[in-house]
C-alpha cells in the first residue's frame, strides 16, 4: 500500500499549488496565505522544504519543514527550556524542524481526513524525506514541533523510530458544536459564567472589524508596543510590525480586529483569525492609564465580544492560544499539551537528547501544570 504513494519536495512556494494545498490545510497557521506571509516577509531565518504526499496524481498531506538557522532553544522559545538553557550544547542548530513558523501551537504535518488510516505510512514517507535531507544539508538534528497526544499514529511512528520526546507548552481551546453565544454561556459552570458577566459588564461593546485595513494595523501597535516593553517583548513586536502588515495583504477577509475604547483612559486591542470553522485568538493586550496597569492578560481584553462574534457565527473550534492559562481555562477552555519531537544522526547527540529531555518534561510540565490554577 505505501508503494502507491509518492512524495515531491519543493524548495520555493511559489511552485505550490494554491488549490491542493488549502484543500489539506485545516488551520490558519498552514493555509497557503500563511506559508505566502511568512516566505515574504522573511520575519525568521529559515530555508524550506516543502514535503508533498501523492496518491497516484492525488494530492494526500504535506509537511512544512524548515532548517533553522537560529539556536534551537530561541526559536521554539526559550519558555522550553528556563533555566536548563545552559544544559543545551552551543551547535544544536542549524536543524531541520517540521512546524508552522510564527505561530505558537501551530503544526507543520496536514494529512487528508480520508487518509488517516494510513498516517503511519506517510508518516514514513515524510520521515524518510526529512532524514535524506538532514544529511544532504549535514543537519545534525530534525524533528516535529507542537504535536499533541492526539497525533496517534504519527507518534506512534516516532517512537518507534527513536524521537526524544519534550514538553513545550499548553494549546488552549475548545472545540464544541455551539449555535450561540447563550448556549456558550449555558455550557460553562456558574463561576466562569460570573466572570464571563463581569467582563461583559466591565467593557461593555467593543468595536470589531471583520476586515481589516492597513490603518487598522497601525492602531493596533501602539497598544502592543506598551504592552510588549513591559514585558521585554520588544523584539517580538518588531517581528509582528513586520509580519502583520504582510498577513493583512494576504489574509485580510481571514483577520479580525477588536478596539474597545469604553473608557477613555483604557484601550485593549486583539487581533483574530477566522479560517473554515477555526477562530484563532492571536494577538492582544490593553493600557490602562487609571492604575498604571499595562498587561496581555485576558480578562482585561474585551473577549467576551469575540467569543461572542465566533460563537454566533458558528466557528466550532476556538483556540486562545499559549500562556495565562488560568484566564482562559475560566472561560471553558481545555489545555492540550504540545511537544517538540527531535532525533540526532550522531550517537552523542541522541543520547543527550535521551538523558536532558525527560529532565526538561518533567521541571517545565510541572511548572505549567502550577500556572494554571494560579496564573
């Protein structure tokens, strides 16, 4: 059976086809138009290759993979790894890794839904590709990044061929058939309906924009600039001052924004993705000018709103993204752990990756676990 299927590797998206490669995609993060913002706007360093599977002329799943040329600990976030940075040899890069760049819980790997009784030998396809190009490149490591437990068979498949396994962080979501913003309401417990009214209240109507212009991007980053030097983010609102304006180019009927100016001396802005019945909570944060208060924190951000727009629209699966996990999971979301997958060609190389990860999965899980009942 694997003999019927064939693979084709493509350095340059240009050469992708638009229409076979959407009809995988089932996020945001690995749509056309993404891959497209994040070649264009070369907000990373990284080189692709990108690993198409074929059933006869049929186009069945892709990997996006990239070889990094950043340190490995920087590029997946050093949140990996906190104080076991140092434990981490100096070359771990350049590396090849299969993900969706930019995104924080994005996977690289799409497979057809009909086609997931055979994930396991595609699987193998796009492992064998990955391997033979780790070592035309001379690639020490390669891997996948933000797999979760879901991915049976394609977990299944790494095991078996010798992948560490690390913890890297929590995707929180929740995935439920609501047809409105009362039956969301009605489905959460009294309490997270208690908070969900107190922010109601606190905010009241927000401004939201279902397609986004350029201006409207210029009035989300002076809110994002505060909020990020708090937080000695100023890097990463450098890369989103580069990459928001591309992705508006190429994704605006797929963006939408919130500008809540209730009061005067408090302004929360939150940048959102819409793609088939996927609603993605991306970017956001708020000033507040009455208690000093500058915070990406959730509760202090009008989402009620949008939860309302995507329940009411009947987007079915609402991801809120990484971090302050305790606000999100007060709001009905689920925590989904991520991993990153590696394996080395060098016996050294493995085996350290044998002794440092279990290290890693057991500090950090436990440090994540402790974030959500107290963030």
């Amino acid at each position: 059976m694997k003999n019927n299927l064939t693979t084709k590797v493509l350095s340059d998206w240009q050469k992708i086809d638009r229409d076979e490669w959407d009809n995988l995609s089932a996020s945001p993060f690995t749509c056309y138009d993404w891959v497209k913002t994040v070649e264009e706007s070369k907000i990373i360093p990284v080189r692709p290759y990108y690993i198409l599977v074929y059933d006869g002329n049929k186009p069945v799943a892709f990997a996006m993979t990239y070889i990094q040329t950043e340190e490995l600990y920087s590029t997946i976030g050093k949140a990996l790894l906190g104080k076991f940075e140092k434990l981490v040899p100096t070359k771990l890069n350049p590396c090849l890794l299969c993900y969706s760049p930019i995104s924080v819980t994005g996977k690289g790997i799409e497979i057809s839904p009909e086609y997931k009784k055979k994930a396991d030998m595609i699987t193998d396809l796009v492992l064998e590709k990955m391997e033979k190009i780790a070592k035309t490149e001379k690639l020490k490591f390669y891997g996948f990044l933000n797999l979760s437990d879901e991915e049976k068979e394609i977990n299944s498949v790494l095991e078996k061929d010798g992948f560490n396994k690390c913890f890297t962080c929590f995707d929180t979501y929740f995935d439920v058939d609501f047809r409105s913003f009362d039956e969301y309401v009605k489905f959460l417990s009294s309490e997270k309906r208690a908070h969900i009214k107190k922010e109601i209240s606190r905010h009241g109507s927000s401004d939201i924009k279902t397609h986004i212009s350029s201006e409207d991007i210029s009035r989300f980053f002076p809110i994002m600039r505060t909020v990020q030097k708090k937080y000695n983010g100023e890097a990463t609102i450098k890369k989103l001052e580069i990459f928001l304006p591309y992705l508006q180019k190429n994704m605006k009927t797929n963006l939408i924004a919130l500008f809540d100016t209730k009061i005067e001396e408090m302004t929360s802005v939150a940048i959102c993705m819409r793609f088939k019945d996927f609603f993605i909570l991306f970017k956001s944060g708020k000033c507040d000018k009455r208690d000093s208060e500058t915070t990406a924190s959730y509760f202090s951000t009008n989402h009620a709103e949008l939860l309302k727009y995507a329940t009411d629209n009947g987007l079915k699966k609402i991801q809120f993204g990484t971090g302050s996990y305790f606000s999100k999971t007060t709001r009905g979301a689920k925590l989904k752990p991520l991993y990153l997958h590696l394996k080395s060609n060098s016996k050294v190389s493995q085996f350290y990756l044998k002794i440092i990860f279990p290290i890693i999965n057991y500090f950090k899980l436990k440090k994540h676990l402790k974030r959500t009942k107290n963030d």
